[in-house]
C-alpha cells in the first residue's frame, strides 16, 4: 500500500557488537540501570538481525536530528486539509518536492543517497507507518514487536530476533499506533490504552500504551503472507503430512464441526484459513472476529467485527451478540476467529441445531485441555447448567479437534486430529486419529519427527464421510498413514 524503501542491494553496515541502541545514557547512580545495558548488549549480540532499509541501520544521532528538524518545519508548511485529499502517489510527490526544498533553504549538507532515504523516512512518518515500512514490506516476518521506541523485534523461521529498527521517540510511535488503529474506527489514548485492531492486509495489531505499558508504547503486529498458504504449502513445510492433509480435506467437505486449538503462535488462524477452502462456493458463510483476519475465498460471506466500547463507556458489542445475532442471519456454516468467552455456548448451540461445519480456535495444549476450556469458559458465562449437561453438549456439537503446536526449534506442526466420539458416565471420550511422533533432533538442532495413523480405520464421522461420497478417500487415507509407533516408512 505504501512506497518501500527505494535503495535495493544496499548493504547494512552495523558492528553487531556496536548497537545504537547501547550508546544510550544509563543513569549511573541506578546499578539496575547498568545491568541493564549489559542484558541488552548480549542479547544485541546473540540475537540480532539488521534490517536492509538502504543506510537505516548506519544512521547516527546527527541524521535523526536533521530529520526531526525537517520534519518539523514540513508540518509548519504543509497545509494537512488539503493533503488528506490527494491520492498517496500524489501526496508523497508532493512532500517529497517540500522536503526538497526545506533542505535547500536549511543548507543541510547530505549525500544524494542520505537525501533520498530522509525524503523516504518523512513520506513513510506522514503518510505509511514510519520505521514499520521496511517491516511489512518483508513477507518472511511472521511478528513484529514494538518495546516502545528503541527496541523492536520481529519473528521470522520461527525465531525473535532483535533489530535495528527505532523511532524517532515514544511520540512518533504513538502517533503511528494511533493512525493503525484509527484505520478500523477504533483508538488508543491514556483513557482507553488496550486496543485490537488489523491493517489494510488483515494482519492483527494489538496496542497497549502508558500509563499501562510503563517503558513506552508496546505495538505487536502478527503479520499475513501476501500470498495465502494452502494444505499443500503445509505439507511442504513439514507441517502435516500428505495423508494427514488429505484427512484435513475430508473432515471439511464433509461438514465435521471443528474446534482448532493450540497455542499462541502456533498456526491456528493459518489452519482455519487453510480448512475453509473446502467449503463449497454455494454456502452462505458468516465469521465473527475480535479483528477480522480470516481471509476467505468463498463468494458468499458476510464478516463480522466486535466493537469496544466508546468514550462514554455505551455501543459495546461483544463476541456473544455477534454469535447470537448470525443464527438470524441463515448461516450454512459458522465460523468464530476465537473462543475465549461467553459465546462459546452460542457457538455450541449453532452446531448442534443444523449448522454443520461451523469452525473455530481456541487456547489450548491439548485436545482434552480444550474440552476442559470449553466447558470452563461456558460455566463463567452464569449458566447455570450441571456439568454432565454441559459436557452432552460439547460431545454432541463438536465432532474433531485438531491440535497445532510450536515447536522448541520454532517450527509449527499438526500433533493431534481427534475426534470427540461421545461419553462414559460423566467423562467425554475421545479417540485420536492422527499424531505427530517426536523421534529425535538432527545436527543443526531441528527436531524430527514423523505423522503417523493410530491404526483406527473406521472413524465416527465414517457414516457422514459415507453420505459426501468420501468413505473410500478416507479409508486410503487413514490406511497410508498407519505406520507402527517408532518406525519409519
């Protein structure tokens, strides 16, 4: 959406044993002070990626200052009304020509490549989102992590890793918080400093600013690949095997009500993503969300987004009403981005009077820990319904649980696909279909592992796989898959 940084094959000149970040002023009279520039130098040197933004990372204090007092005589300049109605190519030619000649008329001696990057850096501040800019344009950082003004992260392969990334001052990143959030009707100020919202691309941002957060305004951004990542790609990736992918596709064709659970981090909403593309292009499909990031490809869904409250504390809606108020909406499927609330015994009562297929995620490490969830987050709603009731409840909406796991090494893998088959006395039961066996770490510390069936091979959704016309897929499925515990293939 925004310009990236124009000055490709640049080469990042940082001494990583030399951070920025370590010349600031410890006060010495405070040893924590000290200990803690020390932490912060061995973390610099463990763990730290540059980021190749043109001469970003070799900038000193003398370019920020020039840029801060650029910056602030453009601000004087510009008429801001008028510049809200140009287009953004227009609006960046135009700072760009202002930003010109404010350098001229300040006889600020820089080089033709040291100009360019502080006309991008001002046109990113006013127009994009700053320092994020050479950020999100990566498609391989999966997490960015904002600590207030002089320490950002990012997540990429599965590993955090500190960068040279910093504003200018804990006022520029609030003012960018402020311009994310603003972009979904939503804000972010001392009187309300919690805030959820997405970007232009769907990718989540949480902010918390002070007085809550105390060492500046912390921003976390998960980010969405441009490109949408399929099965297939999962299987590539490790994630799942063949056999596991193909039992995924039939659990969504055949209209199984699913429940995602895993961790944070761990590949829930991807999953979900990757579940509702077999859902077929002639079901009406409502989602509900916090902030809306499922991306899906069907042509008839209607997306729905929670509301926090506003200034006077009134027009809050929660994940409940959304759920409550799509049963009036003819849903064929219903699909919830989280349960963490009330609206779990909405959600259950949907798929248990016809909405088969409906989906959702939830926290939690295991298949038995998110029945234990569900049950738990259905009592604090004020129900109150005796537990066995409860639990016929759960057995008779969800049908699989599919587990999603983080791995120490970083990687994301599938461990369960469960299937919830009914109760003995007050107990669910559950058998697993498919897991993921830990065999051992390689060289370079990569864990090993394999996919593998539980040798059951005639599952209880079999009579509803039979009805699509997916019995005989399923079995080949489940037969290819069935390899003894401990072995290979």
């Amino acid at each position: 959406m925004f310009g990236k940084r124009g000055t490709e094959g640049a080469k990042v000149a940082v001494p990583v044993s030399k951070p920025k970040a370590s010349t600031s002023k410890p006060a010495p009279s405070k040893p924590s002070a000290k200990k803690d520039e020390e932490s912060y130098k061995q973390a610099v040197e463990v763990n730290y990626q540059p980021i190749d933004d043109g001469a970003a990372s070799g900038r000193s204090e003398q370019y920020f200052d020039i840029k801060t007092s650029v910056f602030g005589a453009l601000i004087d300049t510009i008429d801001l009304a008028q510049m809200a109605r140009l287009d953004t190519d227009s609006a960046r030619e135009e700072i760009r020509d202002i930003v010109s000649e404010i350098i001229a008329l300040k006889n600020i001696v820089l080089s033709i490549a040291e100009q360019e990057d502080l006309l991008d850096d001002i046109c990113n501040d006013v127009l994009g989102y700053g320092p994020l800019e050479p950020l999100l344009a990566r498609d391989d950082i999966a997490d960015i992590m904002v600590n207030g003004a002089e320490k950002t992260y990012i997540e990429t392969q599965g590993k955090v890793y500190l960068t040279n990334v910093r504003f200018r001052d804990n006022g520029q990143l609030m003012n960018i918080c402020q311009r994310i959030v603003s972009q979904v009707g939503r804000r972010v100020d001392e009187s309300s400093p919690i805030c959820d919202a997405r970007l232009p691309d769907g990718s989540r941002v949480n902010v918390i600013a002070p007085p809550l957060a105390i060492d500046g305004p912390t921003l976390t951004i998960r980010k969405f690949k441009k490109d949408k990542l399929t099965l297939d790609q999962l299987v590539r990736f490790g994630t799942i095997s063949p056999e596991g992918a193909q039992i995924l596709k039939i659990i969504g064709r055949v209209r199984c009500n699913v429940v995602i659970s895993g961790g944070t981090g761990s590949g829930k909403t991807t999953l979900l993503n990757c579940l509702t593309n077999y859902i077929e292009n002639d079901e009406r499909i409502v989602t509900c969300e916090d902030a809306a990031e499922l991306q899906l490809q069907q042509p008839h869904v209607v997306r729905l987004e929670t509301r926090p409250p506003n200034l006077e504390g009134e027009g809050q809606i929660t994940m409940t009403d959304l759920v409550r108020n799509c049963l009036r909406m003819r849903p064929e499927r219903i699909i919830v981005g989280e349960v963490r609330g009330f609206e779990a015994f909405d959600l259950l009562q949907a798929m248990n009077t016809g909405h088969d297929g409906s989906m959702g995620t939830l926290h939690a490490n295991s298949p038995r820990e998110a029945l234990s969830r569900l049950e738990a987050m259905i009592t604090m709603g004020g129900y109150n319904l005796p537990t066995k009731t409860i639990r016929e409840m759960i057995v008779g909406s969800i049908d699989v649980i599919v587990q999603a796991s983080r791995l120490r090494d970083g990687s994301r893998r599938i461990t369960h696909i469960t299937e919830v088959t009914g109760m003995e006395g007050d107990v669910i039961t559950t058998q697993d279909l498919f897991l993921y066996e830990i065999t051992g770490e390689d060289a370079a510390g990569k864990i090993t592992g394999m996919h593998r069936s539980t040798g059951i091979g005639r599952p209880a959704f079999w009579e509803r796989a039979r009805y699509y016309n997916e019995e005989t897929a399923l079995a080949a499925a489940l037969d290819a898959s069935n390899i003894e515990p401990g072995t290979f293939a």
